[in-house]
C-alpha cells in the first residue's frame, strides 16, 4: 500500500525512497519546498489527515536540521513519517499552521528548544515552556545540558567515588 | 645376640635406654646436616642448614630433660618397648646419599627420619607414667608431627614446583 | 429554564491567528489566572484569560512549570538507562510511557518479546488507563464542586495502586516494562485480589452515577457546553475520548491493534453531543471497557512462561541507525514515542506525542473565547489534560 | 431536567454509614512482598565491581571503601553507597548486580534529621538488613549475558592423529558477542600478572577497531599469540561474570585481536623502537620472560642478544608445550614481532659452555637471567631409575626437535596431573595414534577429578582423546619384568592429598592397589631450574632463597649487574613469566639511567 502510494507520489513530489520500518510505518524525505504541497494532497486526496506530531532531529555532526512531519491514514492504519532535512544555519521552514492549526504549537515549541524558524506562525516569539532563556535553544545537540546544570545548580559535597581498576591498583600493585 | 637385642624381643626397655638412643638419633642427625652443608651448593644450604637448626634445637631439649631431676628420677624405669623402635633406632644409622645429594634426596631422607621420631614418641608419650617424661615426649611428638609437615610442605614446593 | 446570550457584538471576535484587539485601559477587560493552582486544573499549567464580565474572550495556555526537559534527558542516556525515566513524563499513567519506550527500542534492536509479556504490558495499560480514569472522574467532579466523587474515585484510585504495588514493586511509578519484556510474573492470587478491586470499584462508580451523571446541576453545567465540532478533530489532532465523544470512534486499540489487543473482546464507547458531558459519559464507558479488559485478560493469559527476551549486555548497547513511532490509546488518546537513534549508545532523539499537546494548547485556546468563566474549569478538565506531556 | 435527576444524588447518602477507608497509622503499612524499598548488600557476596554504579542513571551511587572490606582478588574491597536524595528505586543497580549481592527490601519509611544519613553504604547496620520481603530480580541477571560463546574445537577423531591445533578461534560474530557481556568493571586486571588492559582490548573487539586491540595489547605483553592460545587465564577467575555464568573468554579475545592483525600490520602499529642508547644487555634464555625483556628494552634502544642453548628460540613455549595447544608458527610471529625491534637471538649457545658468565659481564651493561625450569622431577619410587621411565619435558622437548629416537610403547603411564602431564600424554597419545592405530595410555594423579591443576579442558579433551585418566592414584613402584624391562605402575589410591592444615601429606589406602600396564613411565610431577651455568664461583656469591636465585620485588639478584626473571624464580606460567621480563626490563633501564650497573 506504502508502496503504490510512494510510486503514485513520487513523480509530482520529488520524494526519496520509501523507508519502510513496518507494515503500516515508513519514512520518506523530500525537499523542503515540496512540503507543503505533498502534506496538501496526502491530507486530501489520500486520507492522511491527522498530523501526529512534528519534531525536529539535530543532526549537528551533518549541519542538518530533520523535521519530521508524522502523518496518519486512520482508515487505512498507514503512518508516513515525511521528513525535510534543513540547513542547521539557516534554520528556517514554511509554516503549515494554516493547514492544521495546531501545527502553530509544534513551531512554537521547535522555535524556543530547536531555533527553528517557522515565518507566518502565529505567536511563534511567545515563549512556550521556558521562561527568560537567553542560552543556546536548549534541545540542540551543542546545547550542554550537564554543564550548564553543574554551572547552574550547587551539588552538595561530600559525594567521592573510586574506579574498582583504579582503586586495586592503587591497594595491590601501585607501581605497576 | 647381643644383650641390648634380647632385650628387644623381651618387649620391655628401661626409659634411660630410650632416652639415650633418642638422644642419639638426634645427635647423629645434627652431624649429619652439619657435615652436608658445605659438601651442597649454596642453592641447597639453606635446606641443609635448616635441618641442622632443627636438630640442635632437639639436643638442647633432651639435653635439659636430662638435668630435670623429675626425670633422672624415673630413667630406671621399665617401660613397653615402641612398636616403631626398630626403624627408629635404625636412623641412627646415617645414610650415604652419594657425593652430590640434591633437594630431593636430602628431603625425602628427612622426611623419612621425621616420620620414625613422630611414631616413636607418639607412641612413648602413650606408655610414659604421667609426669615430666610424658609431657617431654608428648612436646616432642607434637614437635616432630609439626616438622613433618613442614617438611612436607617444603616437599611440595620444591619438586612438585612444575604443579602444571 | 435559565438562557443567557451575552451581545457578542460588543467583544472583539478572536481570528484565526489568535491576535485579538483587546485594550485593557478601557476598562472593559479584565486579566485572570486560571492556575497554576486551581482545583479544575489537572496539574502545573494555567490558562491566561481575558474576560469581559463574566465571558471569557481569549485563553492561552500556559505550561513550563514541571519542565524537566526530559527528552533532552534521554539523548544523555543510555538506552535502559532512559527506561527509569520515560515514566515521569506521565504521573497518572506512567505505563503508556513504558509500553511505547520499550517497544520503540526493541523494534530498532531487533527484540522479540515474549508471549506472556505481552499480555502482562496489555494489563498493566489497562489498570494504568483505569487509574487516569479515576483522577478524571474525581476532577471534573471537583471543577464543578462536586467533592464526593474526588474522594471516593482517589480512594478505588488506592486500592487499584495495591494491585500495582504488589505487581510492580511500586505505587506510581511502576518501571515495570523493561525493553525485552516485563520484570516479572503475576503474583500468586492475584487475579482474586484484583477482581475484589474491580468489584468495589463498580459500586463507587454506580454511585458515581447517580450522585453525578444522574445529577440535574452536572448536567446543567456540563449539557451543550464545551462543544468541540467534529470538522475541528483533525485540524487539531483531537484524538481519544475527546474524539469519541463526537462520533468519531478513534480507538488506537482498534485503529492499529497493538500487543494483544485483535485477542481481546471490546467495543470502543462513543457519542454524539461532543459537549463536556458527553465527553465524561465516554470516558465513563471507557471505564467499564477497561474493567471487562481486564478480566478477560487475567482469564485469557497464558499461565507460565518467560516474560524477558535476552538482552545484549544494557551497559554498552548500540542500536543501529534508523528512526520509529511507537503508539497507544491511553486515557486521553493517542501517545506515542518517536525514536531516532544513530548506531551510537544513546537516543539520537526521542519525541514523545502527549494527547495534551493538542489538546489544551490549541485546541482549548479556540475553544475558551466565548465561554462563561465559570465554565472554563469544566472545559479544561473534560479535555482530560495531563500538563507533563505537553512540556516534557 | 425531572425530579429523579434532581432526587438520585441524594441516594448516596447511604455512604455516611461506610467505615472510613483511611489507613489510621500508614507508618506501620507493610508494603507488598516485592516492593523496591531500600536497598540491602550482602558484603560478603558483593565483589566491588562498580556496574550498580555504572548503570545508575541518577547518579546516585559511588563506590567507596569500606572498613572490614579487603582489596584482593576478583575483589576491589569497594562498596556501593547510595545517596537517597538521588536514588531513584529502579532497581536497575539490583538487575545488574553480577552477584546477586544487592538486593531491595520492602521497607519504605525512613525518619533522619541529618540529611547525609540519606547518604549510606547498605549492608552495614541497616534496620532492614536482614528483613526477606523485597524486590528481587525475577528473571535472573538479564541485563548482561551468563552464556561464553563456545570456542570451535576439531573434533577428536579429527585431531587425534596429527599435531593440528584444535582451537579455530573466534568467528567475528562470535567474539563481538562475547566481548559484549564484559561489563568493564577492571577487576581482572589485578588478577593478571602482566596487568593487561584487558576491558580496553575487548571493547575494541566490541568496536571491531582490532588495530587499537592490537596496540593495548602490546602495551603490556609481547606474547599474544602465545598468551591468547596457553595463557592459564587466572583473569577470568576474577571476572564478575563468573559469579551468575561463564567468564569472559579473556584468552579468547586476546587471541581473536591478534588473529585479525597480520604481522607486517603489527610492526608497522607497534612503531619504531626509541633511538638506539649504545647501551647493551645480555639475556640468557629465550623464553616468555627473556624475550619480554628483550622486547621493553629493544623497545627503548638497547641493543639486546638473547642467548638460547636450544636450536630455537621460544623456551618451554616451544619446547614443553605442544603443537596441538601452540602451533609453532604462531609463536614464531609473536617472536619476529619481537625480532623486529633490533633484539639478537643467540640460539644453540649454551651459556658455560659456548660463552662464559664472565664474558657476559664484561661485554654488557647487565644481564637478564631467563633460564626457566627446565629440568624434570621424578618420583624417586622404587623402579623409577634407569631406562624405560622419563621425564615429561624431556620428552616434551625431544617431541618438538623431531626426535626419532622418541620411546612410543603401544602402552604409557603418565604420573601427573597438571597441564604437562597432560601435555606428554596427549602428545604421546598422538603418537601411538599414528604409530599403532590407537591410543594406550593411562594417566595417573593423585588428585581427584575436581582438584586436578590441569585445566578443566585437558581432562575433557583428554577423555575424548581415548587417554584413561585415572584419578586419586599415588604411585608406588615401577614394575619391571626380570630382564629390568618396564612393565608397568603400581599404585594405591589416595584418600586424602593434604592434612588438616592444607599441607602436602598424602595418605594411603593401601587395600586398593592396582597395576597399569605400560611400557613406558613417564613422571611429570614438577620442574626444577639447571642453575649449574652460573659456575661455582657465582653460585656461591649470590644470594638463594630457598633453593631459587634470590630476587628482591624489582627482579635485581645479589649482584649489581645480573637481574633474574621468570620460571627460575617465580615458578613455571607463561604470563607471569611476561609481567617478569617487564620489570626487569624497567629495573635494568632504571639501573642503567642511574649508572647503578657497576661493573
């Protein structure tokens, strides 16, 4: 089905190969500026209307951003996760809340953790969950989030530990 | 026949005579220790020299008994003659283990020493009247049971060192 | 009986982009903090409104107050060291968090888990999906003042963490689901112990019936209010119950069977008024879905056999490059895990999709203008919102 | 809205007679039999290996010491302890426990003003130390894996008749998943005498980087083919796993690394030595020890000869362990690695004889003494001298050379139980195999099955090999028929092989006597070293301790230039024979920096 589907659409859309993960779950990637019009007629000429979820991927090592549109067919039970890999500098991605309003909250949130800028979405700047951030957008791979806890937050002292290798050494054969 | 081999097979022997050829035994076998140590190589001595301590520890000891008084009291006394006697008397005989004994042969000559002195006084400490001269024998089978195992420990080290 | 119809005309209409004209210097408006701690408040959000007399104009939901950035906390872990974790996403139904977690890695990593662990994850959903149910029915009783049912459903709520309590090894958060498999078999007399829970439950709830369902004031407040039209489902990812209750029988459990569910005898409970009470009614049903599950799947199950797959050794696990969704029907709809892993020893990403986010975010910010404040609880509750899964 | 909706809600009114549900003292609840509680250790069991910490994603867990707890071996002496303002009761420190040692009880309450009292060490003096309703893992240790991936072996029938080696190593596949369930905890690397990095070498296994494998490796042993075939692994008796499964197969991997390297590759990685110092060593034996030597300080620009009275270098590797067990090639390219970094190999030149002490002395900074043990033990029983009873490493040795005038009787008693006994057994089996078409030869130990100090394969792979192993057997006498042939051994069975204290004493039965048919007798009871090369002279000037060159713990003997490694000094075993060779190696380049080498 996946397949009939991948081959039906590929030619307009300019679409990758279809990953297929399982049965009724498969990946494909497709340029960005295909996006909006491949989500428009998977939606409404092949049943996949229900936007599940839409996250980013840092992908800091290939200086790429994934975003990862998961759309579902309920009917047909198909779940295609479409993806559009961005430039992690430029950042920056059509807005879809038009076509599903509550897209409006996915771009929010991927433009306070990610940086990802979504232009036209409605109160895109608001903050969501952080509050007063002016750090690094905290979900990005180069984000350190250990460091900035032990610079942010005391840890209460007293706390040591040994290596087992380390501490043998050390008791049984110190000069090597 | 002499005299002292009838008294053998009479089953019966006075504590002065046991006493004399313990004595001996260990006599004879500090010499022997004493005179083997230079005749070895270094890497042997210390087994040698080892042995030779041993020995002259158990003269000082027999040598003290004697000056006991309880002792010398009962020297006269009969007493049953120790199955073991007859190999522990033979010992008293020093054996000839060629010109170049090694670790091996000094230890298993020990060892064979050591397991006669333990039988015998295992056994006198048994016959012996309650007193100083049990308690001497009793100390002195323990001692000799002790050194055995050591002995044998020493055995094992040494020539099952190739345990592998 | 009582109507009133305020003059909309006189209050801005809120647009599509949520930007209203509103100016408070005119003394017209007036700003409320509907939270971060308030009894028709199902945890740490709030809701920002802006009312003009007594009618709410605009709503934003707010959230952010538990975030511990748990999904950033994943990528930092190992993969069974993410498995402690994943169930604090969620307080009242931790378990959903476990399930998809789980099943995420083992399909990545190429795992098969065992017959009875199946069943014994499809049970522990369905206590879990229980006990949300138990917190809801007590808190959209409590948003309307109706305390009783609060203290009767956190009392049958107790009695149902027992059972988890001597099943798990813990109360709240079960960390019963390991990748693999479950930690462990049904103890002995359990399924006794259990019906008793299920026995007393169905009195509380017939009593819940009448003191509220059957109650003329419930159904005053809760009758036509809130409606969610169905033409919105899909634009705002509506899902579950809230689905449901609008004719749409979106079920996961049906729509894409999942551990034992094709084995199990149920229907998906519906209705049609899309308001708050209907909303409570399907959840209701859902309810006694969940009880008849429940014993059909202590009956059904196999008795003995192993409940974990081997595992490669968990201290230096790699999963090989590749990325899956995971999901379920928990209380409030659909849950689901995204993860993406990269052949290291760490998640590359894992993205988990709360029924709440859609829910209380947009969704209820178009649904708030218009409504009378002192309905504005109800609303929020019967959405069924658990504020943890939106902020993560 | 009808009356009935407005009436019905009245009817709960019923529920103010209801009991009230609450529990009046929730202090004294009992929580549930399985409930994860507050943790408990058993002190005893615990091994310190740190995977509770390793594994705790809180953070909440640091290995400490603690007083009672001694460092020794397969025991760091560490112990959890657990800081409760982190703890989080997953119990994933419970499921990974190689042990089984730290386990949770049920109890749940805890009352303290001090909040560092929520920092504790279980097992000390909790009030629920010995309370048994808990959390307990169900499913055992599943978090790591219990099972070693086999090794491939010929099969018996396939081996017994030629010297080819049996072991075929680990696939990739299979070494990958062995190298898997370490779980890194180092507690071997105290066990191993060269103190090799051996979690390091088998995560690049995991990692499949078989040239860092290779590097670690050399860093601590120049032997890995030889090591990765015949080491006595005493690692792996301290492996965690080996509390709840098999041990790593350490050896195994080691070989596996070196398998996966060709030998130009291990030149190249290994690097050029240091630039040459114009300083000189001199090292007799070319053994696992002399050759480590040779290998640290070619490594650091000595010039080094190695003099071996044998016609090939490699010492008991070659010469006392069977081709079977070590193919000669492989020795042979742990020794050109070896070879390759300058060292001089000096082979059939006995010392004493061909070259003097003396000369030695004077023509070099210092010199090494390698010379193993060399020289077989007898039992000295009765029969055991003259023709017709050997030595197993003379025999040994003379297999190796090509010997034709080796004894093969159709029938052979071996007396012995260690791995060298088995060794001339197995070899000697082989060669009756290929001789008469089958095997005659029985083995006699005084050792039960159980306490034998061969390792458990040989008495396997013996058995299948059609060798007649007979156990708890002390041997008495060689028979011999009228004209001095040898016709067999006489034994007894031995009832115990220690005395209370653990001291060598065998006792007799002396009822149970029996008699193996065998041409031949060979003792394989112990070893000693052939010390007569150091001449009287120097004899008498070291220093001995109890029969061996004495040593202080960095290898130097008595005299200032002659330092001593290896079987002679420490007892026969390949890998302690390497951690020997290195620090002598570093005791002499030490010497030398300091100008302590006075000739």
């Amino acid at each position: 089905m996946m397949r009939d589907l991948h081959a039906l659409l590929t030619p307009r859309h300019a679409l990758g190969p279809l990953e297929i993960r399982r049965e009724n779950l498969a990946f494909v990637t497709l340029p960005a500026s295909n996006l909006r019009g491949f989500l428009t007629e998977l939606r409404d000429t092949q049943g996949f209307s229900h936007l599940v979820l839409l996250t980013a991927v840092d992908w800091l090592e290939e200086g790429q951003f994934q975003l990862t549109y998961m759309m579902n067919n309920r009917a047909r039970d198909l779940t295609l996760g479409v993806r559009v890999m961005l430039d992690r500098t430029t950042a920056q991605m059509d807005s879809i809340h038009d076509l599903w309003p509550t897209a409006a909250t996915y771009q929010r949130e991927l433009k306070e953790m990610f940086g990802i800028t979504f232009p036209g979405s409605p109160r895109l700047d608001e903050e969501f969950i952080l509050e007063g951030w002016t750090d690094l957008p905290p979900y990005r791979r180069d984000f350190d989030s250990l460091a900035y806890s032990q610079q942010t937050y005391a840890e209460r002292p007293g706390r040591v530990t040994h290596d087992p290798r380390e501490y043998m050494k050390s008791k049984l054969y110190p000069g090597g | 026949m002499s005299e002292a081999n009838k008294e053998r097979l009479l089953g019966k022997t006075t504590v002065r005579e046991i006493f004399e050829v313990a004595t001996e035994f260990e006599r004879v076998a500090h010499r022997f220790y004493s005179e083997l140590v230079p005749k070895v190589s270094k890497d042997l001595r210390w087994l040698v020299e080892e042995l030779a301590e041993e020995e002259a520890e158990h003269i000082r000891i027999f040598t003290e008994l004697a000056q006991n008084p309880a002792v010398e009291a009962v020297l006269a006394e009969e007493i049953t003659r120790p199955v073991a006697d007859p190999k522990f008397s033979d010992c008293v005989q020093t054996p000839d283990l060629g010109p170049n004994p090694d670790d091996q042969a000094v230890l298993q000559y020990a060892l064979m020493r050591e397991t006669a002195a333990m039988e015998q006084y295992t056994e006198l400490a048994k016959t012996a009247p309650a007193g100083p001269l049990r308690d001497a024998f009793l100390f002195l089978a323990k001692e000799e049971t002790e050194h055995k195992a050591e002995l044998e420990k020493t055995y094992y080290e040494v020539v099952h060192s190739g345990g592998v | 009986m009582f109507s009133f119809q305020p003059d909309r005309s006189e209050y801005p209409q809120p647009g599509l982009d949520g930007k209203l004209e509103i100016d408070l210097e005119t003394g017209k408006y007036l700003k409320l903090w509907h939270g971060p701690n308030h009894p028709g408040i199902t945890g740490n959000m709030s809701v920002e409104l802006t009312v003009c007399g007594d009618e709410v104009v605009e709503g934003k939901t707010h959230v952010g107050y538990l975030h511990r950035g748990f999904e950033k906390l994943m990528e930092r872990r190992t993969f069974i060291q993410v498995f402690p974790i994943v169930c604090r996403v969620c307080v009242p139904e931790p378990d959903f968090n476990e399930y998809c977690y789980a099943a995420a890695v083992e399909e990545l990593a190429g795992i098969e888990v065992p017959e009875l662990a199946t069943w014994m994850r499809t049970l522990i959903l369905e206590m879990g999906r229980f006990n949300s149910y138990m917190m809801f029915l007590g808190g959209i009783g409590g948003a309307l003042g109706l305390g009783i049912t609060g203290q009767w459903m956190t009392y049958v709520r107790d009695l149902m963490l027992d059972r988890f309590e001597e099943l798990t090894g813990a109360r709240i958060y079960h960390m019963f689901i390991l990748p693999g498999g479950v930690r462990g078999h049904l103890p002995e007399g359990f399924a006794a112990r259990m019906e008793e829970v299920l026995q007393t439950a169905e009195t509380y709830l017939a009593d819940v019936d009448k003191v509220m369902f059957a109650n003329s004031v419930f159904q005053l407040r809760t009758k036509g209010i809130g409606v969610i039209e169905p033409a919105l489902f899909e634009p705002y990812g509506v899902t579950g119950p809230n689905a449901r209750a609008g004719g749409v029988a979106k079920d996961v459990r049906k729509d894409s069977p999942y551990l034992v569910y094709d084995q199990l005898d149920f229907e998906v409970a519906t209705g049609m008024d899309s308001d708050i009470f209907t909303r409570a009614k399907v959840r209701r049903a859902d309810i006694q879905t969940s009880i008849d599950l429940i014993r059909q799947i202590l009956k059904k199950m196999p008795k003995d056999g192993p409940v974990m797959a081997k595992l490669p050794n968990v201290l230096h696990w790699k999963i090989p490059r590749g990325e899956t969704y995971i999901k379920g029907e928990c209380s409030r709809g659909e849950y689901g895990y995204y993860l993406v892993t990269d052949g290291s020893g760490y998640p590359r990403r894992i993205n988990v999709r709360g029924p709440s986010y859609t829910h209380a975010m947009a969704l209820l910010e178009h649904l708030i203008p218009g409504t009378n404040i002192s309905d504005v609880a109800a609303l929020m509750v019967s959405l069924h919102t658990y504020p943890p899964e939106i902020e993560r | 809205m009808s009356l009935r909706e407005v009436l019905t809600p009245f009817s709960v009114w019923k529920r103010v007679l209801d009991a009230p549900v609450s529990i009046a003292d929730p202090f004294s609840r009992e929580a549930s039999e399985h409930y994860r509680g507050f943790h408990k250790n058993d002190m005893e069991t615990c091994i310190g290996c740190g995977t509770c910490e390793a594994i705790c994603q809180n953070g909440a867990i640091d290995m400490v010491p603690v007083e009672g707890q001694n460092t020794e071996k397969g025991d760091s002496g560490l112990r959890p302890m657990i800081d409760y303002g982190r703890c989080c009761w997953c119990a994933l420190c419970v499921d990974i426990c190689m042990t089984g040692s730290l386990t949770m009880s049920n109890e749940y309450t805890w009352v303290d003003s001090d909040p560092d009292a929520f920092r504790f060490i279980p097992g000390l003096n909790e009030p629920w130390k010995d309370k048994q309703a808990g959390y307990k893992r169900e499913n055992g240790r599943v978090l790591s894996g219990t099972t070693r991936s086999p090794m491939g072996e010929l099969h018996a029938n396939e081996r017994i008749d030629n010297f080819n080696e049996i072991c075929v190593g680990y696939t990739r596949e299979e070494a990958i998943l062995e190298a898997d369930r370490c779980v890194e905890c180092g507690l071997c690397v105290a066990t191993c005498p060269a103190h090799m990095s051996i979690p390091d070498y088998i995560a690049a296994v995991r990692d499949q980087d078989y040239d860092r494998g290779l590097q670690l490796l050399y860093e601590t042993n120049p032997f890995s083919e030889v090591c990765g075939r015949i080491c006595t692994h005493k690692c792996e008796t301290s492996c965690a796993a080996v509390h709840e499964g098999d041990a790593i197969a350490i050896r195994w991997l080691k070989r596996h690394i070196v398998d996966n390297v060709p030998l130009e590759r291990r030149v190249e990685l290994i690097g050029a030595p240091k630039p040459a110092t114009g300083k000189s060593v001199a090292i007799i034996g070319a053994g696992p020890g002399g050759l480590t030597a040779a290998y640290d300080l070619a490594r650091e620009g000595v010039k080094v000869t190695v003099y071996e009275a044998l016609p090939k270098p490699g010492g008991m590797m070659r010469y006392g362990i069977p081709e079977y067990r070590l193919p000669y090639d492989a020795l042979d390219r742990d020794i050109a690695v070896i070879e390759a970094m300058g060292v001089t190999i000096k082979c059939a030149t006995v010392v004493g004889v061909d070259v003097q002490m003396e000369d030695l002395r004077q023509s070099h900074d210092a010199v090494i003494l390698a010379i193993g043990l060399q020289m077989g033990r007898g039992t000295r029983i009765p029969g055991s001298e003259g023709a017709g009873v050997e030595r197993a490493v003379d025999l040994l040795r003379r297999i190796t050379a090509g010997d034709p005038t080796v004894p093969v009787p159709e029938t052979a008693v071996v007396i012995g139980g260690g791995n060298v006994a088995f060794d001339i057994a197995r070899s000697m089996a082989r060669l009756q195999k290929i001789k008469y078409g089958r095997v005659g030869l029985t083995l006699t130990a005084l050792e039960d099955r159980a306490h034998f100090l061969a390792d458990k394969e040989e008495l396997v792979e013996g058995d299948e090999e059609g060798v007649l192993i007979l156990d708890s057997r002390g041997p008495q006498e060689v028979m011999r028929d009228p004209s001095g042939q040898v016709t067999g051994l006489r034994t007894w069975a031995v009832t115990s092989i220690f005395d209370a204290e653990g001291r060598f004493a065998p006792a007799y039965d002396e009822s149970d006597e029996q008699i193996h048919q065998g041409a031949l007798v060979i003792e394989a009871i112990g070893q000693m070293a052939d010390t007569s090369l150091l001449g009287d002279a120097l004899t008498e000037k070291l220093e001995w301790n109890r029969g061996r060159i004495k040593i202080d713990s960095e290898m130097r003997t008595s005299e200032p230039w002659l330092f001593a490694a290896g079987d002679a000094v420490k007892g026969p075993d390949v890998i302690n024979a390497v951690a020997d060779g290195h620090r002598a190696a570093r005791t002499v380049m030490e010497a030398i920096a300091q100008g302590e080498v006075v000739q």
